[in-house]
C-alpha cells in the first residue's frame, strides 16, 4: 500500500465527490439525490482514512472521523428519507424541481 | 404680612405684575376644565355641575371681572408704590435692597453668587488679620442670566400708568365687548363662504346661506389676552436687565398678534397680525443682536452693571475723574509692550484726538484692590494705560471694538423701531387698527408701542453718540410722514393711528437729541390722551354700528354729548393746548430740539419738521373731532341711531380726560419747567445724560419761550386751518369722497411704503419661495406615482432635491426586484452554482498561488 503513495487516493476520492456532485446537480428524482449525497461523503470518508494512513500525526483522527460520518450519513439518509416520503405524500412526486413552495 | 411688604416694598410692585397673570392662569385653567368636562354635561353629576358652574355653553363673564378687579388691584399697588417710593428716604444701598432684588435664573460658569460687596468685606477682614494668611478667593466671575426687578423713578410712574390706563381700559371693555358675552355672534364683516370653507376643518355650525358668519361670543378670550399682555407689559417695565425685558418683549408681541387677530375669521385682521408680527421679528433680530453683543463684551445684561461697565466711575482714590460717567475710547498701545499674548495693553489717545481711539474702555465692577484704585485719565495721579485680559470678566479692565459697540446700540434700537413703529417698520401699525377698539387703545396706542421708547431711555447709557444721532433723525422722519398721512385718512382709527407714529417718533426724537425727561415724559402724557381718543374713538364705533369711516359721520356731538367733549379734551391735549398735560411734554420737546439745533445748526431739519408736524397734528385731530362731532349727519343711516354709550363706557372716559387734563401739573401750573411729573421722571435721568448734552440742558432754558411760542403759533395754525375747511365750509359726502390731486392720493396711499415693501421685500420672498419649492419638490401627481412605483416603472426625477433623495430609495428597489430573480427555488441550479463557485474560487487559488 506504501508504495502507490497518497496521490492516487485523492484522485478517486475527487472523482468520487464530482460523481455525486454531477448526480446531485443532474437528477431530478429525490432518492438520486440522496445517493448523490452519499457518494460525497464517501468521497470525504475516503479522504480522511487516505490522509489518517499517510500523516502519523492523524493516524487516530481520521479513522474517527470517517467513523462519526459514518453515523451522520446514517442519520442524514434517515431525516432525508422521511422528508421525501412526506414530499411525495403531499406532491404525489419526488421531482425535486417541483419543491419550489419556499420560493421567494 | 406688611413687614414683609414695608422691608422691601419693590415687592409691592412683584405682586402688581404677578396679579394679571394670576387671572390669566385662573381663566386658562377654568376654560381648560370646561372644555374637558364638555363631553359630560348631559349625564355625569359631579362633571356636569363643573361644566355649568364654569360658565356651561355661554361665553365666560366671569373671568373678565375677575381680569379686571385683578387689574384694579395691580393699579392700588402701582399707585401705593409710586408714592412709598418717593416718600422714601434711603439712599445708595439700602434704597437699593428696599427696592432691587435679584435671583438667578440659569448660570453658566463657577458656581459662586456672592455679591461683589461681599467680597469686598473680605478682603477687608484679610487685611486686618494681616497679609501672611491666605487671600480670600477672587470675586465672581460667572455670567448668569438673572430674573430681578429695579424700581426707579420711571420705573415708577410708568408701572402705574401702564396699571391706571390698563384698568381704565379693562372696564371699557366690559362695556364695548358687551356683545361678545352672546352665545351667538353675527359677524358683518365675514361672508358666508368663509363657513363653507372652513365648517368642515373648525366643525362650527353652518348657517343659512347668502348670510353672515355666526360664531361664539368670545368674551373671556379677549380678557385672557389682555390679561396676558399686561402682565407682560408690567415686566418689562419693572425688569432689572435687558434678556428679562426680551423675554417681555416676546410676549407682548404675541399678545399684540393674538389681539389684532381677534376677529380671525376677518381676512385682513388676520393678514394684519400676521404683518405686525412679522414686522416686529425684523425689529427683534436686531435687539437680540444688540443682546449677544452686550453679553459677550460686557459680560452681564442687567442695565445698572452694564452702564458701570461702559461709563467711567465719578472717582477713584486721588478724587473726581474727568471721564466721570463718559465713554472712554482708547487704542492699542505699542504691540511691543506686550509681553504675553493673552493680555492686551490700552492706552488712551492723544488728548487732542478723543475719537483716534478705536476701543472702547470696560470698568472692572469689582476693583482689584477695593480700597485703592486709578481710575482711567490724563492727570499723573491717574492711569494713563490698562491691561485687558483676553477673557476679561465683569471685574476685570476690558475693551471692545468701538465700531462694535455702536452696532449694539444700533440693534438695541432696531427692536425698539419696531415695537414703537419708527419708519422704516412702521406699516403695522395702522394695520393693527384691525384689532378691537380697546386693544387698540391699550396695546397699540397707550402702552406695547411705548415699550420702545422705554427701552430707548432704560438702556440710554449704552447708546453711543453716533446711535442717538440715528435715533433723533428717524424720530423726526417718523413723525413728519405719519402726520402727512394722518392728513388724508379717512378712518377714524387709521387717523389715531397715525397719530401714535408720529407722537412716538416725537418721543424717538427727544431722545436722540438729550431730551430724556422730554421724551420720557411725553410717553406718559400721550398714554393717557391716547388712551383716552382711542377709546373715544371706540365709543363713536360702538354706538355707530362698527362704521369706521369719518366721511358718512357728521353731527354726533349732540348725540352723545360725553364722548364728544372728553375727545376734545383729548384733541386739546394731543395738540399741546396750554395746560393740559401735551402742552408740556410737547413743549419741552420743542425747546430741547430748538436748543439742539442752536447749538448744531447742521441738523436744522431736526427742528424744523416738528415745528411743522405740530402744526400738522393740530389740523388732523380737529378734522377728526369736526368731521365726526359737528355739522350735520352726511348718511342719515349711520347717525339715525347713534346714542350715548353706557356708563361703564363714559366713566373711563372721563377718569382718563382728567387725567389728560391734569397729569402734568406742577406749581405754578402755566410754567412748562415746573411741571411736577417731569421733576420726578428727573431724578432718574441716568447721568450720563447731563453729562453728554449739558450744552443742550442750559440752551434749553434760554430758548424754551421761544419754542413754546413756535409750537403753540403753530398748533394754533392747524387748528385754524381745520375750522376753516371743516367747521365753517362743512363739506358733503360728495366732496369728501371725490378723487383729490396726486399729492392727495400719495398721502392717501401712505406715501406708497406698503407697495415699495411688497415690491422689493414681500414679492421677491414669495418667489424665492416658489423657487425652492420647485427646486425641492416635484409636483403631488408624480409624488403619487413614487408610491406605485413597486408595480409601474419608476420615473427618476433628478431635477429636484426631492426627486434625488426618492431616486436613491428607487434605485435600490429595482435592483432587488432584479436579483430576486435569481432565487429560483430550484435545488439543482443551487448545487450547480455552488460547485462552479467552488470551482472558480479553488482555480482562482490555484493560479494566484502558484
């Protein structure tokens, strides 16, 4: 593992996170969305472990971090999801073009 | 309760001020309680038996009684203190504390009020106990604005003439606003239209149309008001510095405003107060000139410290000063002698030379050292030079600018130019004539126009000699062209009027020239008989229904017998018949002006436009008294049902023409100079006066046979003439109102001052009213459009201020209307704008940092 370095690494991590990236800005269906949102904390999750494997000053850190991402993503699908099921309750969609309620 | 009184009995004079104001506060009050129970007076016991007991929906009868025996009452103690006053014997500082008191009213500076006397103890007990203890601490040296009264001689007699003619005036009222105490008045003067105008703003009951406007009666209104004014008045005469006469002054112009504007509903009488006020603040922005000047230079306003400022003491330690009771003017010595930049060094000019000073000399009040002290002089025992602190104190050597010291005296005067109405602010004063018959006679003949005057001879010491010059020649142009009009009016009023104009620039011109006993003494004779004509002239209204104008009259002497002969009496006294009071102010006035003009006979006008206008006078006041009083009826309408006025009408009358008659009497009575009135007016002459004019005071006896001769050849002239045209001829209605020559119609238009003033004063404002408005503001249908501007298109209007303030709020607003746009609620296009940002910002990093 020591030797293809660090680089590498954070190149599938960038991709990781354009990918969700593009996914959230491209698809209109909610649940892409969400999973748009989970590629780029798994982008993230990926950067910290790289970084905690590569910097012994972090070594601890980032596994811990990665760990508490871990759980917030779990969280963040959790809330996500039953807001959508109540958008679609009320929309009988899950077009996020068509949450526009709050616009000004 | 009389000790107190008889310990310091100027109090007397505290308690006649304060009384008409405790009637204008109780009527204030009782009207303000009326009003709040108004709403209750059907049902609510306590509340409604208040409001009935308060007068209930009549006009208030009460309350005028009330001003008027609180008034009455001000007279007993004017009248009793005149009397304890020259009865009483103290001299210097007991005659001071028996009869001055002063507190402070807002102090600036050190918190310290002892008195410079105090002081002076002291350092006397410092001395004894020997000079190796502490010194005491300095005197004084903060300014404060005090309320005080001083009584002197004139203070004296013009309190109780202000009280006597003020009373006599309330009780012609009872009777001349009789009609006022209806629940309903039918003004004659108001047309309808101004109901239908103005029913929906005042909620006032409409009437009938094609009639009269109808209103309430305003009876105690009118007494509120004049209670109001003589309270005003009486503190001016008793006030002790020139900020409390101010504050007076103020007040009585307000009255004067309030008074004239009486009959509000009246177009022109509501234009007239809006002129005499305006007039008088033109007047006023002089004297408040004049005040900031005195307080800054001379570090105090009350007159007695002020003159002790300006004029040199009579001594000092090495004996009698030549400069006792003078303006010093002195000049800056050599600049080189000067060792510190804070001092400034003085020395007097070459003695041949008074007037190369450009300084004038300030006393200290306080001396340094108080029993040793050089006053300033050209004798060796005295100082020749002095040393001013830049920021001297009252107690300190001071000087100021000469130039600026003359402009003080000049603004002081330009107050009293206009509350006396000397030409050029004389145009209110007929126009006050708008106002009702009694105000007439006590504000703007008898006692406010007075004030002027007063002031002239109150604050005589701080008048330089430049500025009496000023004085004396605007009196003499007053009374020359106020008589001319006077000629050709036709108004008995606006006749009066003009009369008082040019009887005040009489006063003016005493003054100017010395004659302080002259013009002083003037100002209380022609309060009475002015008085006395005014309300004469208020009787004839009154029992003509309101016609003013002379020509329709004729043949009302047998009618109403009273008031046709106590208005000769006034007539006879105006036009300095021997014996009655006019005769010797008018004579003296006449001998001072002729002995002034003897001496300078460069200012031979000064003479010469009296000798003329009492001539003048005479012939207008007996065209007056023969047009209205003899003959016959020229409109029978206006005559049929003329008849004598009631008692409490005729009773002033005649109380007011013994007066006129005897006010100046001394022993023997056919000796001007003996006259006792003037010996007592006398004794408060301020010193400088004698001191100024003592060439003018010994030609005065010398040639004042002479001048009595003149005056009374000429008044005698007047009078033949208006027998002649008046009595003899007795012209018709025709011949009255035909269209006279040019010159005529000249006097008549008061020789065009109201139409230069419109044209080069009143006009032009009115345009650069305009002007700024339309700089400032755009029209009201644009404005309206601003409002919609959320929905239109705004219109900018950089052309007006306005518009440019507004463009500011409008650019503001489209722009957001513009980026609101951009929040388009969409998620995606959110991410997306967040990424790319990212993106530039991280690119944009990327690139600055390599």
């Amino acid at each position: 593992m020591n030797d293809i370095g660090l680089t590498p690494f954070l190149m599938l991590s960038g991709f990781l996170f354009a990918c969700g990236v593009t996914c959230v800005a491209v698809k209109r269906n909610a649940v892409a969305v969400l999973m748009g949102v989970e590629l780029i904390l798994n982008s993230a999750n990926l950067n910290l472990v790289a970084f905690a494997r590569f910097t012994p000053a972090f070594r601890l850190e980032g596994q811990v971090f990665t760990l508490m991402v871990i759980v917030l993503a779990a969280a963040e699908a959790a809330i996500a999801l039953a807001i959508i099921l109540n958008f679609y309750n009320n929309h009988a969609t899950v077009d996020v073009d068509e949450a526009t309620d709050l616009k000004g | 309760m009389f000790d107190w009184f008889f310990a310091t009995p100027g109090r007397l004079y505290v308690v006649g001020t304060l009384l008409p104001l405790v009637a204008f506060v109780g009527m204030l009050v009782a009207g303000a309680i009326r009003g709040l129970c108004r709403p209750f007076r059907q049902e609510g016991k306590f509340l409604a038996t208040v409001y009935w007991a308060l007068g209930g929906d009549q006009p208030v009868k009460g309350g005028a009684y009330l001003a008027t025996a609180c008034m009455a009452l001000a007279a007993a103690l004017g009248l009793a203190g005149l009397v304890l006053f020259l009865q009483d014997t103290t001299t210097g500082k007991d005659h001071a504390a028996r009869w001055s008191e002063r507190v402070d009213w807002i102090r600036l500076g050190a918190f310290d009020s002892t008195p410079p006397h105090i002081w002076e103890e002291r350092y006397y007990d410092w001395q004894k106990q020997g000079t190796h203890h502490e010194p005491p601490p300095a005197p004084p040296t903060a300014v404060a604005l005090e309320l005080g009264y001083r009584i002197d001689h004139l203070t004296a007699v013009v309190f109780a003439m202000v009280t006597v003619v003020g009373t006599l005036i309330f009780v012609f009222s009872l009777g001349y606003m009789r009609e006022e105490t209806q629940a309903q008045v039918e003004d004659h003067q108001v047309d309808q239209h101004y109901d239908e105008t103005n029913a929906a703003a005042h909620g006032s009951p409409s009437s009938p149309h094609g009639q009269h406007f109808r209103r309430r009666g305003r009876f105690g209104r009118f007494f509120l008001y004049l209670s109001l004014f003589c309270f005003s008045m009486l503190n001016l005469v008793i006030a002790d510095n020139l900020f409390q006469v101010f504050v007076s002054w103020e007040l009585v112009g307000v009255c004067s405003f309030f008074l004239i504007g009486f009959y509000y509903e009246r177009k022109s009488a509501a234009w007239a107060a809006n002129k005499a006020f305006i007039v008088n603040r033109v007047g006023d922005a002089g004297f408040l000139l004049g005040i900031v000047i005195a307080w800054t230079y001379l570090g105090t306003l009350n007159f007695e410290e002020m003159n002790r400022r300006v004029r040199s003491p009579v001594e000092d330690s090495h004996g009698p000063l030549a400069f006792a009771n003078q303006l010093v003017r002195v000049q800056v010595a050599d600049a080189d002698t000067t060792k510190s930049e804070s001092i400034t060094k003085f020395r007097l000019p070459p003695k041949d030379d008074p007037t190369a000073g450009t300084h004038l000399a300030l006393f200290p009040l306080a001396w340094e050292t108080p029993d040793h002290y050089h006053g300033l002089g050209y004798k060796r025992s005295q100082e020749q030079e002095f040393l001013a602190p830049v920021n001297a104190t009252i107690n300190d050597f001071g000087a100021m600018p000469y130039w600026l010291f003359v402009v003080m005296g000049l603004g002081i005067f330009l107050g009293c130019i206009g509350k006396s109405a000397q030409v050029p602010l004389h145009t209110w004063l007929p126009d006050a004539m708008e106002g009702p018959t009694p105000v007439s006679a006590l504000i703007h003949a008898a006692t406010m126009v007075a004030a002027g005057v007063y002031l002239v001879g109150r604050s005589y010491a701080l008048l330089a000699p430049e500025v009496l010059l000023v004085i004396a020649y605007i009196g003499a142009v007053t009374l020359f062209m106020s008589a001319t009009i006077a000629l050709v009016q036709t108004d008995i009023k606006r006749v009066l009027a003009y009369s008082t104009c040019s009887q005040l620039g009489f006063m003016m011109l005493a003054l100017g020239m010395g004659g302080w006993v002259a013009g002083l003494l003037h100002l209380i004779t022609h309060a009475f008989f002015k008085a006395l004509l005014f309300l004469c002239s208020g009787s004839v209204i009154h029992s003509c229904h309101h016609e003013q104008d002379l020509r329709p009259m004729g043949g009302l002497g047998r009618k109403m017998p009273i008031t046709a002969f106590t208005m000769l009496i006034g007539v006879l006294a105006i036009c300095g018949a021997p014996l009655l009071s006019g005769w010797y102010s008018k004579d003296m006035i006449l001998s001072v002006a002729l002995a002034y003009v003897w001496l300078h006979p460069e200012h031979l006008l000064l003479f010469a436009l009296p000798a003329v206008t009492a001539a003048m006078t005479a012939y207008y006041m007996f065209r007056l008294w023969f047009l209205a009083f003899t003959g016959q009826p020229r409109d029978a309408h206006v005559c049929e049902q003329a008849h004598e006025s009631p008692t409490v009408m005729t009773l002033p009358l005649v109380v007011l023409a013994l007066f006129s008659v005897a006010v100046a009497w001394g022993w023997p009575v056919w000796e001007v100079e003996a006259s006792a009135l003037a010996h007592v007016l006398e004794k408060a002459e301020p010193a400088s006066v004698s001191v100024a004019f003592y060439a003018v005071k010994v030609k005065e006896h010398e040639v004042h046979r002479l001048a009595g001769g003149i005056a009374l050849g000429a008044a005698v002239i007047g009078t033949a003439v208006a027998f002649h045209f008046f009595y003899r001829r007795s012209p018709t209605l025709a011949e009255l109102t035909a269209p006279g020559p040019a010159w005529y119609t000249f006097l008549v238009r008061k020789w065009y001052c109201d139409e230069v003033y419109d044209a080069t004063v009143v006009q032009p404002t009115i345009q650069l009213a305009r002007i700024s408005a339309a700089v400032d503001k755009r029209d009201v249908e644009e404005a309206a459009s601003v409002e919609t501007a959320a929905i239109a298109p705004p219109r900018y209007d950089w052309s007006t201020l306005d518009g440019l303030l507004s463009a500011v709020g409008q650019l503001m607003s489209s722009l957001g209307a513009r980026l609101r746009a951009v929040q388009t609620g969409l998620l995606r296009f959110y991410v997306t704008a967040l990424a790319l940002t990212a993106t530039v910002l991280l690119a944009m990093l990327a690139v600055l940092t390599r």
